[in-house]
C-alpha cells in the first residue's frame, strides 16, 4: 500500500519535512496548515517541490469547528472553506482534512451536523476537492468513529466521507471491528499513530505522547485488518506528534517513521520483507581507542588474553572461553577515547539477516576490507553502533577468525597474565551489552532490535541517576545467549549515565573479583550503606555478605533466581561487569544501577 506522513510529524522547516519523507521512501504527504502557514513557499511552488521529490499531496489537514454551528457562523465557515479549496487546488490536492467540532458554539444535533456537512460538500466538489470527517477523540459532540461515520452517513454527499484516526479510536478504548461495517470507498483516509499506555487526560496524551505504530501498546495492526477488511485502499498515513520529534532532526525520524510502517505491514499481512533471523549469541564486541594501553590491563586483569592480530589492520583480539573483545586503534574510527563501535552476532544465516535489516531501511556498511577478509554482511543500529552478522568458526561459511592470525605463544585463555590461572571465576561469555542510545532515539533503538535483528523486548525500567533519571530496556534471543540493554540517560556524553558497558558472564564471581583484584584491577568501590541494607534484605550464609563487601559485589534475586556481579572502573566511555547469574535469573540487576550509577558519578573529577 502507499505509504504517507503528516507534516507535522516531523521537526525543521516544511522543505526540510518534505526532503526527510521523500529520503526515507514514503509516497506522500499530508500538508498540515501551519506549515504551509510558515513557508516562504507559495502553494505552487511546495507542489512543484514535492512532484520533484517524487511525492504526492495526499490530504490537507486540518479544517476545525465546521458543523452543527449558529446559522450565521456556518455561513462564515464556509466561506473559510471555500478559501481552502481555492488552496487545495493550488496545492494540487484533492482531499481536506475536517475534525469533529469542539467549538462552544456547537450543538448536539445530528441531523444539522449532517446538512452542515453535505453543504460543505457540495461546495467542495465544486472545486474538485473531497471532505473526510475525523471524530476527535476529545470532540464536543463527536467523539467515536461510530457516530462520526452515522452523520456522514446520514449526510449521504459523494464528496464526503469518513477519516479515521487509530489513536482517536482506540485511546479512546473503542471496538475497531465495527470499522468493516463501513463501505471501503467511504473511508476517505487514514491515520495511524500508537502510544504508551497511559492514565492521563486523551488531549494531552495526543499531543505529546503520540508514537509510532508498535513503539507504544495500542494494536494498531489489528485496527488496520479491520480498515483493509472493510474495502479501503488509500494510503497508510503517519500523524504522529510528540514532544521529542518535534526537537529531533527530521530525516532519523522520517526512517523511522516508515520501518514502522513497514513493519505494520508486515504485521497485517499486507508485505512480507524478508524474515527475521535471530541471533544465537554474540561473537565479539569490538572496542576502539586512540591508545589500547589502558583496556589493555584491564581486559588483561579481567582475565582475557591477547590471543591474534588482524592480517591488515590495527585490531587485536582479547579472548577468554566464548568472550572475544576485538581492540581496534584505527585512528579514522575512534571519536572520542575508548567506545563501544561495533558488535558481532552470530546467526544462522548472516546473509538473510543482512538483507532483511537492509529491507527495513537499516544503512549497510561499506566494506572497507582487505582482499582477503572475510566478506562480513553489517548495518549500523540507529545510534551508529555497527553490527555485524557473524557465522565463527562454522564450515562452509566465511569465518572472521581467519582474519586474526594467533599470535604466536598464545592459545585460548593463554597469555598476557591469564596464562597462570585456573578456570575458577574465568570469563565464559558475553553475558551483556548495555547500549547507552541517544535520548531522541530510545523508541527508535528498542524497535530496530525488535524487529529488525529479531530480538524479544523486556520491560522497561526507569533507575534514579543522581543527575536524571536512566531509563533502560532489554532486548534477548530466545535463549537468553544473546542479551542488550539499550537505555538513554540524561547528561553530556562523557557522563557516567551514557557510559556503555560489556558485562563477561562467569560461574563463580566471587573468584572472579579476587583474581581482579589480585591482577591489579580496581572494582568500582561501593559504599558500606549498601551492604549494610542488603544484609536487613536478604538472609545470607555466615560471612557471605561479608565477602561481597570485602570484593565490591552487587546482589540481586528475582523469583527464578540470584545475580551477583562487579564493576571495574571506566575507561573512556566504557566500563566492564563480571556477573554470575543462577537459578534463571533473568534481570540485569537494575535494584543496583543507581548505587552504580552514584558510585561512578562519585569519581568523576570535581564531585564528591
Ligand atoms: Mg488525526
Ligand atoms: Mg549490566
């Protein structure tokens, strides 16, 4: 189906709107009238500028407070109208938007609302132009789809029809299925939007916290089924308002905007990109620097060793078990000191999982790679981080490995300092990532790994910072090998709140921290207040909470099991975790982030 986007659903001046939907692929537009109201653009020249973008005008919005007025103010409305389809045709568009009044001035009268209505439309269709009719949500008289659809009904005009609005209909709790009781060539457009469940008041949950379709927790795509099954065949059309897209720049929102629709598409059966392919685990988190001295000893005091080198370029791999941290100096890619740049998954078809990230508008990196590098398939996230489709050490499949000859002296969990030893609170894996995402693009990040690297969302968790607030979601495969946590904190970068960490998952964390501890590592010290509540929390085995105290450990427990884990210090805007999950516990430890997060703001320079 053509795809559509209300201009008032993207920031910037109404040629930059324009330019954004047409980069990210959408067929059309709505004009929203305040922005035709603040261009220096005539109606001509905007319809010239969006032919040469390759989009259509698809409806002008919005026309208010029209029907079931005073006599006098009618015949005002209209001539106000007729005004706009003087407008509308200028623009080279054939269908206005017109919201269920909420004028003070109007009555609950069907019938007038109805002849109002037919008056407005056979004026319209003398100017060429066609009327849909949106209940509001909060409208004075008119507030359900339902009645909305009796007057135009009623009104019984070839030039009007009904709009319906997803948020407008299911904020608002209303059955949709009553949707395919209405002609298909009578539902003139439609508009989708989704939001958070909220308790608030429907005007203020409209206008600020609108998002797009499967970012909030209304069932958009099922209000969609019921729309396709009634008979329509207009455009799918985003009017999505809120308080963080109106500051965001246009063109990310506008891709994300339209990889949602794609999704619904999906979703309803309407389009069939290709399938997701889930990850199985992770095959390396590749951190870049402009000097590895410093997560040299700390990669070396958490156990991993240096095991090979890239053939061409200046990447080592760091290795302990299953744990592969790639350290890359390449001065081209490290902006600011140590980062977490890229992350590689392993999957099953690293192939099918490139071309269905690109199918969902996810931008496919270059590249640059010598000839005889491993063709690896990667996409960069939304917050720039670069993925790549990994398949290691599997037969008949281009394997990174290869890549990285061992350096000579040095085998799995040999050198550098780990050589000597036991696998005693050695590093396994991966356990997680935890992403930090630009504030913007939260919403943004938790659909993309959703959907498009096929990841399950947990719930999201807001963790008192002592500076904002961090709010943080996990995403997971099915087995839980794979585990992200992207969350978004207030905050200049170098700040501990956008701080991203790699947490080693081990089988005896008390070992761990020792053997740290004992290579010269320094945990992130935790104030005697915490174990102090911990021990009134938990009920504890003679000399363990003492143990955790002594070593800088974190306790959790949810109902399937318990979660021990430290922190080392931060380097540049990395930090480390060794965690030790039992029992099937599924958290992150997230009852500790803010002793963590204090904890780190505490050795920052200049606070105390
Ligand atoms: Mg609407
Ligand atoms: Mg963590």
């Amino acid at each position: 189906m053509r795809t559509s986007i209300a201009t008032v659903s993207l920031s910037g001046s109404l040629t930059e709107k324009l330019t954004a939907a047409a980069s990210a692929g959408f067929d059309g537009v709505e004009i929203f009238e305040n922005d035709l109201l603040a261009s220096p653009l005539t109606p001509e020249e905007i319809r010239a500028r969006t032919a040469d973008l390759g989009l259509t005008v698809d409806l002008y919005q919005p026309m208010r407070d029209i029907e079931a007025v005073p006599p006098k103010e009618f015949e005002r409305n209209l001539r106000r109208a007729e005004h706009k389809f003087r407008l509308m045709n200028r623009l080279g568009t054939d269908t206005v938007l017109v919201c269920s009044s909420v004028s003070p001035l109007a009555v609950d009268d069907d019938a007038l609302a109805a002849e109002h209505l037919h008056r407005l439309a056979e004026s319209a269709q003398e100017h060429g132009v066609r009327v849909a009719y949106e209940a509001l949500a909060w409208g004075r008289h008119v507030s359900t789809y339902e009645h909305a659809w009796r007057i135009v009904e009623a009104a019984g005009h070839p030039a009007l029809g009904t709009c319906l609005d997803s948020f407008h209909i299911l904020a608002r709790g209303c059955d949709p299925k009553g949707i395919e009781a209405i002609p298909g060539e009578k539902i003139f457009f439609l508009q989708l939007a989704d939001a958070p469940l909220m308790a608030m008041d429907v005007l203020q949950w409209s206008r600020h916290y609108r998002c797009f379709p499967g970012q909030g927790g209304l069932d958009v795509t099922g209000l969609v089924r019921h729309v396709i099954n009634a008979g329509y065949t207009g455009p799918l059309s985003l009017e999505v308002f809120n308080d963080v897209f109106r500051q965001a720049d246009a063109g990310p929102t506008a891709v994300d905007a339209r990889r949602s629709l794609m999704l619904l598409q999906e979703a309803a059966g309407i389009a069939a990109p290709p399938a997701p392919v889930q990850p199985t685990g992770f095959a390396f988190a590749e951190l870049t620097t402009p000097d590895a001295g410093a997560v040299s000893s700390l990669l070396g005091a958490l156990g991993l060793a240096r095991t090979a080198r890239h053939r061409s370029k200046p990447v080592e791999l760091w290795q302990r078990g299953d744990a592969r941290i790639l350290v890359t100096t390449d001065p081209v890619r490290h902006r600011d000191g140590l980062a977490l740049a890229a992350l590689g998954l392993e999957s099953p078809d690293p192939v099918g999982a490139a071309a269905r990230a690109e199918s969902l508008l996810a931008p496919v990196l270059p590249r640059h790679r010598a000839p005889q590098d491993a063709p690896l398939d990667a996409v960069a996230a939304p917050d720039g981080v670069e993925i790549f489709f990994c398949a290691t050490d599997r037969a008949g499949l281009p394997n990174w490995r290869e890549d990285f000859p061992p350096l000579t002296g040095a085998g799995d969990g040999a050198g550098d300092g780990a050589a000597d030893r036991d696998s005693r609170g050695a590093v396994l894996r991966i356990d997680h990532l935890a992403l930090t995402q630009p504030w913007h693009q939260f919403d943004e990040a938790a659909l993309f790994h959703r959907t498009v690297l096929g990841l399950r969302p947990q719930e999201s968790v807001d963790v008192a910072d002592p500076y904002g607030l961090l709010r943080s979601r996990a995403v997971t495969n099915d087995d839980g090998r794979v585990r992200i946590a992207l969350g978004i904190g207030a905050g200049p970068a170098d700040d501990a709140g956008r701080a991203q960490h790699i947490a080693l998952a081990t089988d005896d964390v008390v070992a761990a921290a020792r053997d740290f501890q004992d290579a010269g590592g320094r945990p992130l010290p935790v104030p005697p207040n915490y174990y102090d509540d911990l021990a009134a929390r938990f009920e504890f085995a003679p000399g363990e909470a003492e143990t955790y105290r002594e070593l800088g450990i974190l306790y959790d427990r949810d109902e399937h099991g318990t979660f021990r884990h430290f922190y080392t210090e931060t380097v540049g805007r990395v930090f480390f975790e060794v965690v030790q999950r039992d029992g099937g516990y599924r958290g992150y430890g997230a009852q500790n982030a803010p002793v963590r997060l204090a904890a780190q703001h505490a050795l920052r320079p200049g606070r105390r």
